[in-house]
C-alpha cells in the first residue's frame, strides 16, 4: 500500500545547513534502499508560494508569506507499507529524526487498471514490432 505523508512543521527562512543537508540525504538513501521511501521533496518558504481558493464559483489567490499559519507544509513523501501501522511506525521514526512537526498520513487510492488497458499497451507494442 502507499501512503502521502504531509509533514508539516514551523515555517523555516533559512536554507538548511550542508551538515543537514548531508545527514537527510543519507537518511533519504537509506529509506529507498529498504523500499519504505518512494519519493520525497522539501517545499520553499511560503513567501515564495500562493494560495488558490474557489468559492461559489469565485477564484482568490493570495500570495505568500501565509504568516496566519503557526505550521506550514514543509514537505512530503510517498511511502510503500505492507499496513497502516507500518507506515505510522516510519513516520515516527522520522519525526524523531526531525525533532518537531507533525505529519498527516493518508492512504494513496490506488486505482484498478482500465478495463482493455493491457491489451491497447499489447497492441501498440506489436505494431511497433516490440
């Protein structure tokens, strides 16, 4: 199963260190190594961002710094867990790692193949003599 961890943390103005820099990246490494990892990337500070709402039709957008919010999204990963409690367990292990923030974990809807799918991927690949 694969899970979207949000981590969500206090907003951070300065680029992180080279001695931090170097230490997620081998804590990154070693969690795609095992598998758990899938994908993850840090975000920019807010000022940088914006915020897109619709309502009633209406389209807003307000540029960053979102300095109303205490936490901001400070990145995300995609896990692979054979469960939920797996996927928690990892989290925790990284927000120990971290030292502060939190993280939502959701569940990644997977969706079935579409019906035919395999055999237009089969087809296309016997016509491009594959």
């Amino acid at each position: 199963m694969r899970y979207l961890s949000i981590y969500k943390c206090p907003e951070r103005t300065t680029p992180p260190t080279q001695e931090e820099m170097a230490s997620m990246g081998k804590y990154i490494e070693e969690s795609m190594k095992l598998g758990i990892l899938v994908g993850t990337e840090g975000c920019m500070p807010t000022a940088l961002g914006a915020r897109v709402r619709v309502d009633s039709g209406k389209v807003t957008v307000s540029d960053g710094p979102f300095t109303e919010a205490k936490e901001v999204v400070g990145g995300f990963a995609i896990l692979e867990a054979p469960s939920k409690e797996a996927a928690i367990g990892f989290v925790k292990e990284f927000l120990a790692y971290m030292g502060q923030g939190e993280c939502e974990l959701r569940q990644i809807y997977e969706a079935p193949p579409c019906a035919g799918a395999e055999a237009a991927v089969s087809s296309e690949l016997v016509s491009k003599g594959a």
